[in-house]
C-alpha cells in the first residue's frame, strides 16, 4: 500500500518532530510505502529525504496550469498511486484541491486550536480542509471538540491520537546543562545560596516554546514574580524559544524591570531542550492554548513533572492522569500554589517526576501511538473504492519493492517459515514451488498430494508443526507468488499481537477476473496444534479449512484479511482442473458463476479456458446431490457429462515457465484491463479487502 505524507513545512518546531516520529514509525514497523510532499523548505527536508522519496512543492509542475502533471509527480513519491494520503496541520489542506485529483481517502491531523486554526490557515484553506478530509486525527480531546463545535464535524470522522514520543531514552546533556547561565548570588537573600555552587543546586522552572502570548512567555516571568513575593528564592527560571510575535519587546522590557530579572532568563533557540532537564526540575506549561506540546511528554521521559492550566488543551488531562499537576486557575498566582510545596521538597519534584515518567511511557510513546496510526490508514484505504489501474499502480508498478526496517529482518523471518505447497496435479506445481524456492531456503518448502481436501488442509498443519518454525505459509498449487508478498505479509503477521491465528492476501483469479481472498493462508505455527483438532470431517461442509478458521476465531483467536497481492491465481491450468474448479464455485458461488458466465462464454473463442469453465459450472448446476472437494469425485463428475469428454489437453508446463517478472507483468496486465473492475465489484469490492475477524479487538 501507499502513502502520502504532507508536511506544511520542514521547520524545527513540535508538529514537524511528531509528523518525523510518525514517518520513522512506519518506516521500521510497516510495509506502507511512503513519499513526503513538504509544502515549505526547512532544517528537517535532509532527515525526511534519507527515510523516504522526498519532494518540496514548489518543484512541481506548475499546479493550475499542469494539474495532471503535477499529479504524476506526486505519485512518482509513492512508486504508485497513493491508497491514503496524510497531511500533518490545517495548513496541508494548501495541497488538497489539486491531490483530491486522486480520489483517495485524505487524512489531517489537526495540531492546533481555534487562534492557531484562524492564524495559519485563511478561509479557503479552512474550506478546502472541511471539503476534502476523509477522516480526522485531533492530537487531544479538545482539539476533537474543536472539530465538532466550530466545524461541525461528525464524531465517525474523528479519531483522537494524542502526541508521542520515542520509544528511545534520552539522556542528560551534562555539558550543556553546567553552561546554564548562573544568577548572581544574593548575599541579602536570608534562603539563598551564598556562594556559586549552592546555586547550581537551585531547582530549575522550565518553560518551552515560541516566545509568544499564545505560549504564555509572559506569564512565566510573572510565576517567577509571584514566587518571590511569597519569599520564594531558591529556583532558576529558563524559557527555551525564539520570538514569534509583538509580545516579546514588551515583555524584556517588562523583564529588564521585574524584580525576577536575575531568576528567568529567556535563552532562545535550543536544540533538544529536554536533554538539559534532569530529575528535580520542574516544566512549567504556562500556554493559554496549546493542543498537546510535545515538550511536556519530553520532560516526563526526563522524570520532569508539568504543571499547567486548567482548559488550556491537552496537556491538563496528561497532568491529571500523572504526568504533574494542574493550577486551580490562568493565574500565576494559582501556578505558585501548587510550586510552592514541589520547591520546598525535592524528594516530591522527584516523586512527581517519576510518575510522570511511568505516565508517558505507558500511554504516549509511537509503541502505543504508531500501531494506532497503522490501523487508521489501513481502515481509510479499505473504504476507497479504487478503479482497477490505480490497484494495479498501487501493487505492483514498482520493479523492486522496498521492505522497511522491521523489529525482525527479512531476513529473519524468512528462515523462520515453512511453506507447503498443496497439490493435485495442477499444471502449475512447479512453478509454483520454484517461485516460492527463489524467496525461502529451498529446503524450507514442502510439497503434498492428499485427497479429500479436509486431509491436505490436516498435513499442512502436521508439517508446520513438525518444522516448528515460528510461521507455516499455505499455499496451492494453482497460485503463483509474487516475490514481494512473502516479505510483506511476514513482516505484517510478526507485528501482530500473540493470538493471532492467521493472515490471508489476495490472488489474481483469472477466471473471475478479480482480486480474491483464496489459495493463501499464513498460520502463526504455535495454533495449529489446536487447530488441528477442529478440522471438520470430510462432506459435512465445502469449506474445510475456512471452517477450521471460523472455529478458531470462535475461541478468540484472530483471522487477518489483508490487501496483500499474493500473484495470479488459475492461470495456465489443465482444462478439466478448470471445470473442476467452476463445478465446485457453481455450488459454493452461484449468484457469482452466474455474473461470470455471459463474460466466459464471450471469452471462450480467443482462450479455451473458458469453455472449461463453462463445462464444469454446467455440469455443477445438474448436480444436486452432496459435492466432495475430492478429486476423484470432481473428475468423475465432469466425464460423465457429455461436453467433459470434449475438453482437449495442455502439454506440460516448465517449471521456469514463470519469473517473477512475467507474474507481475500479468497482474499488471490484468489490474488495467478496462473490464477488470465489473466482478470486482459485485463479488469482492475494496471495502471487504481488510478486515479482522476474532475476538473483537483492533489491531
């Protein structure tokens, strides 16, 4: 699948650091493939270059006049066309009049509150976000309300993910921290050090952003005031931030003035501020608005605690579930009242640290906040209903799939697999099992010929547990694998949680002349044991492994359908396994074979496959009696019928009949096909392609 990241610009400032921390996430824990649109240059444009395919708008193709253009461009970012497209603050909606000439599902995640909203984007920027967002990711509940008070938007288009940081430690910039500015040692002050190393000791207040009303710059000097008229001395005051707007010449006036001028010194710009807070500090968010500063959770990893306002954002509720403590009131006279015993106490400062600590790493790392994300994309992309070429950009048009960094390597997973290739004669068994011995240790692949059905699904899950290897991939022999699916789903199935049973893609089937969920099945080895004990005896359903599935969904295991591409499906098969297939699939999917046959009877002149099909769905509607999936008892049935005496022969296939190339090349070919979407739609749209059945959870 393929993503479109936009980032407004490529600035050092909180929402471009988490738009970063979303990208590498997906990066090391997904098979997304991503391309970033940066609407503005900046310091960030070389980190975001190195982990995808990178492009600034103003390279494009002139937008007005050369829209489609400007669109292959965009595209070209992604190796496809883009499933879902991701714009990280109000400003992105800049892009999307000329991106929504994709049809893709688009994604905002809002950053700010209603003066951010009003300042960074105009009207129509606001217009354009309303009209074209498909769904909306608010960084904290009073940004969601914002979104359904101001803007109306409904609560099913709206899913809160708060901020996150790292899954990493930071640790303490020694160096950094001793170059702090030092006050000057007051010997009048009766509570006050007396001497230079007495003031290092001094507690540090914190506070973190543009200088700026907003940000409430002024109103932690006059937290620093009121400290001090309560007779408050020991505490050095730092404000890490650059100016942003017309408070700032007033409020060093006002600082030049106060009688906290040698207690709060305003630094500007730092890199990484969080690295110079250590244990016994605490991080003063005096904003009057802010959606959910980073630089709170940041503080909380360091074990520095946060005292903020009440009703200011997202921070308050972080504080209350223990990441600090929330004022009574927007006054510094409130804030001191809850410093007052934090200064007086360092063994509280660290207490009240160490909780915020635990706070932040249980609830607001990307562990938590990435696989949120994941989830939300992939639910968007299944809504899109995307026509067959875009299917076809969108899995295959690259030559070589990139797989990003995962928790295991590629490499890894594939020496923990088994695969088992399950024949009956198809005239593709080998190719299927040389493609799949270019992709595993050829050692690791396993080929059985069992009849009835019921018994090859029962020595598939012997032999996976026989290997023991962490994953048993099924295949049939009737399916030829893409090279690219057997990294892709193991490095989706490894991330998934410990009950998940199995993970199924899609196949091109040829006779269908759809993508479909069929002849693929990842099983995680450790359940099969289980499993083993479900399988339904032979005639009492159609579906033996499928039911063996719903059983172990049933005990809350989870079944994961994915849009993976797994390669083609019935192609080149002998002419009586086709009727076979269709005199089962007359039975199994009638109203479907039904949709089919006008379109197999008009194929039928130029591709003899199809007179097979129509053969074998003829001689399943005569039959009316209990069907096998046995092939003794489908081949006998076929050759009682007059016309299966007529089907003809195919010479054997090669077993290098197909590379990998000539299996994209015909799935390329059949995705763009201009009749590739009518059964599509009727038997298995987009919508159905992801889903998750078991024990109610999401993934």
């Amino acid at each position: 699948m393929n993503a479109l990241f936009i980032t407004h610009d490529c600035c050092i400032a909180g929402a471009q650091h988490s738009f970063l921390r979303i990208l590498r996430w997906f990066r090391a824990h997904t098979a997304w493939r991503i391309g970033v649109l940066a609407l503005g240059d900046g310091p960030l444009a070389a980190e975001f270059a190195r982990l995808a395919p990178f492009m600034l708008w103003r390279d494009l193709p002139d937008t007005a006049t050369q829209s489609e253009a400007a669109l292959a461009r965009v595209a070209a970012l992604t190796g496809g066309m883009p499933d879902v497209i991701f714009g990280n603050t109000v400003v992105s909606a800049k892009a999307y009049e000329l991106l929504s000439g994709f049809g893709k599902p688009m994604i905002t995640r809002i950053a700010e509150l209603g003066s951010s909203v009003d300042r960074y984007a105009t009207p129509e920027v606001q217009a354009a976000l309303l009209r074209h967002s498909t769904g909306f990711v608010a960084v904290s509940a009073p940004v969601a309300d914002m979104l359904r008070n101001r803007f109306g938007v409904p609560d099913d288009r709206i899913t809160v993910i708060n901020g996150a940081i790292e899954d990493t430690e930071t640790t303490l910039d020694i160096s950094r921290r001793a170059a702090l500015p030092m006050p000057s040692a007051n010997p009048d002050c009766a509570d006050g050090p007396k001497n230079a190393a007495s003031l290092a000791n001094w507690p540090i207040l914190w506070g973190c952003g543009s200088i700026s009303h907003r940000k409430g710059a002024d109103l932690f000097l006059h937290v620093a005031e009121a400290l001090l008229a309560q007779g408050i001395t020991g505490f050095r005051a730092f404000w890490a931030g650059h100016p942003e707007d017309d408070l700032v010449r007033g409020l060093f006036l006002d600082k030049e003035r106060s009688p906290a001028r040698n207690h709060v010194t305003y630094l500007g710009k730092l890199d990484a501020p969080a690295q110079l807070m250590a244990p016994g500090d605490i991080f003063l968010m005096t904003s009057r608005e802010d959606p959910f500063p980073l630089v709170s959770l940041e503080a909380a990893e360091r074990g520095v605690p946060t005292v903020c306002f009440p009703g200011t954002g997202g921070i308050p509720d972080f504080a209350a579930r223990g990441g600090g403590m929330v004022a009574q009131q927007v006054t510094a006279q409130a804030m001191t009242r809850c410093l007052a015993p934090l200064l007086a106490d360092r063994t509280a400062r660290v207490e009240a640290g160490k909780r915020a600590r635990a706070t932040v790493l249980q609830h607001h790392t990307m562990a938590q906040a990435g696989p949120r994300f994941a989830r939300l994309f992939d639910r968007m992309a299944a809504q899109a209903p995307p026509r067959a070429g875009n299917i076809a950009s969108s899995c295959i048009t690259v030559p070589t799939i990139h797989v990003p960094r995962a928790t295991r390597t590629v490499s890894e997973l594939l020496a923990d697999t088994t695969a088992v290739v399950r024949t009956v004669g198809e005239r593709t068994t080998d190719a299927c099992l040389h493609l799949l011995r270019q992709i595993l240790p050829e050692e690791h692949v396993h080929v059985i010929r069992e009849v009835p059905f019921s018994r090859a699904v029962r020595r598939c899950f012997e032999i996976g547990i026989e290997q023991s290897r962490k994953w048993t991939l099924v295949i049939d022999a009737d399916v030829l694998v893409r090279a690219a699916f057997v990294a892709e789903v193991l490095l989706f199935a490894d991330r998934q949680q410990a009950n998940t049973f199995v993970v199924q893609g899609l196949v091109h089937d040829k006779l269908f002349n759809l993508l479909r969920p069929a002849g693929n099945h990842l099983y995680r080895t450790k359940h099969l044991p289980l499993a083993l004990a479900l399988i339904p005896e032979e005639g009492n359903t159609l579906r033996p492994e499928a039911t063996t599935i719903d059983h172990m969904v049933e005990r809350g295991f989870l079944f994961f359908q994915k849009d993976f591409v797994v390669g083609l499906h019935d192609y080149g098969q002998h002419y009586v396994d086709i009727a076979k297939k269709c005199f089962v699939q007359s039975h199994k999917h009638e109203r479907f074979v039904n949709n089919a046959l006008p379109r197999w009877q008009a194929w039928a002149e130029r591709d003899p496959d199809f007179r097979a099909a129509i053969i074998g769905a003829k001689a399943g509607r005569q039959h009316r009696e209990t069907v096998y999936i046995d092939n003794v008892f489908l081949e006998a049935r076929i050759l009682a019928d007059r016309s299966g005496a007529t089907l003809g022969h195919k010479e054997p296939l090669e077993a290098t009949a197909y590379d990998d190339n000539g299996v994209v090349n015909a799935l390329r070919n059949a995705l763009d096909a201009p009749d590739a979407d009518h059964m599509q739609t009727i038997m298995f749209p987009p919508q159905r392609w992801n889903h998750i059945y078991g024990n109610g959870s999401e993934r």
